[in-house]
C-alpha cells in the first residue's frame, strides 16, 4: 500500500502524543496515513509490549490509520548502523510514502533523538539504487520520501511550521486515552511516573492551544523541517487577523 504520508515514533504513543491531530486532519482530507513504532515501548514502567500493543491497535482505529507496523526494535538500545537502517529503508521502500513525520532531533527521552537522527540518514539511503532490500522475497524499488518534518515532543522547541489540528483534538486527545497504562490512570497498581499524572496530558493540551494562538486558531501541532519549504500560492496560507 502505498502511503501519502508515514509517521516514524520510536515507542508506541510517541505519534499520538506529538503529530495525531495532523494523521486526523489528512486522513479527513482523504490522504492515506500510516504510523511505525520502532520499538514496542517494552521498558516502559507501567504496562508491557502485550499490553501496549493491544492499546497502540485502540489508538491506530481511533485515528483510522490505513496501516500500522511495529519494527520490534529493542528499546532503549537500537542504533543508528546499518542493520537498523535497513530495517527503516524497507519500512520506506514498502510504503512509499511523499512525507515522513519522525521524532523530535532532541529530547527528554534519548531514543528520541536518537531515532531522528535514524530516520534522516534511512530516509536518504533508501532513495539509493545499490543498497537493495527485499520484501516476501522480491527487491523493493528505491523511494526516497520528499520531505522529512519532526514533531516536536515533551521539550520545547521552536517550530518552522504549524498545522491546525482545531477540529479533531478532542480525536487526537482520545487516541493518547488509548493507552490506558500509560496516561491519567491512578487507580492501576502501577508506579507512578513522568507521564502517568493528569498534568502531563494537560501540558499536552496546553501546548496544543499555544501553538494555536500563534496562528490564531485553537490548537495546533508544531515541526520541525531542515529543508525550506515552498507554497505554489498564498491560498495555502491561514488567514489570521492582522
């Protein structure tokens, strides 16, 4: 299947916490959206890879995603060598996808980073002709994916662009519910942590409204993008007032 648009989280909840409105918003103007969890989160505190598997499928019909994959890398302790950038190139190969979402180049979380930094080298070896990769035996195509934006997670980072997400937060807020271990559950008999308390998916919202106000809508999602990004038009642009 091929994908106009693939959002790369290293854990699952990574993309529903950080570019979930945008997968909303694009699915809703009839794009094909697809998300792949680089790892199953399996050192998480609360919860196990079974279970946030099982929430990770909640969330994806939540977000009516058209495919989504989880590579089983070992979290905390994947790479950025060539294995690991194999398993991302045939990720891109398989999908085909015009844009690439990742996680953000910096970040409270080292995975983070770390997968960042992965998917920008993956994603311009994948558009080279002599590294080949397979799928149910057969060599995939090249595809090199025209842009590579990041979201942006639990630090603050200033973002080159802003998509307005005003009209399914409250999807994008229930797809992050899914994972019920995770996020404002204190009745589990699970350690307390970072994530798990009802003012960290506040500051999620909190975040959402301020970089909305920055382009006068609601709520919004912030990226990043190393490549400058052109419009064929000025149409494109929100109308705010001056």
């Amino acid at each position: 299947m091929k994908l106009d648009i693939l959002a790369f989280g290293a854990h699952p909840d990574d993309v529903e916490l950080s570019c979930a409105g945008t997968l909303l918003v694009e699915k809703k103007n009839g794009k094909k959206v697809g998300v792949v969890d680089l790892t199953q989160g399996e050192l998480g505190t609360r919860g196990s890879a079974e279970i946030r598997s099982k929430e990770a499928a909640a969330a994806a019909a939540i977000l009516q995603l058209d495919v989504r994959e989880n590579l089983e890398l070992p979290d905390g302790f994947f790479k950025n060598d060539e294995a690991h950038q194999r398993r991302i190139i045939q990720a891109i190969r398989k999908y085909q996808p015009e844009i690439v979402l990742c996680n953000a180049p910096e970040d409270r979380h080292p995975d983070h980073g770390r997968s960042a930094q992965l998917m920008e080298d993956a994603v311009f070896l994948a558009g080279l002709r002599k590294i080949e990769t397979t799928q149910d035996g057969q060599i995939q195509d090249v595809w090199r994916p025209s842009y590579v934006f990041n979201y942006i997670q639990d630090r603050y980072l200033h973002p080159n662009f802003l998509i307005d997400i005003s009209d399914v937060m409250e999807q994008k807020l229930a797809s992050i519910r899914a994972y019920s271990t995770q996020f404002d559950s204190p009745n589990l008999n699970e350690p307390q942590t970072y994530i798990s308390t009802p003012d960290f998916l506040e500051s999620i919202i909190y975040r959402a409204k301020m970089y909305g106000k920055m382009i006068g809508v609601k709520y919004a999602e912030g990226y990043i993008s190393r490549k400058m990004i052109g419009f064929n038009n000025f149409d494109a642009l929100i109308k705010q007032n001056t």
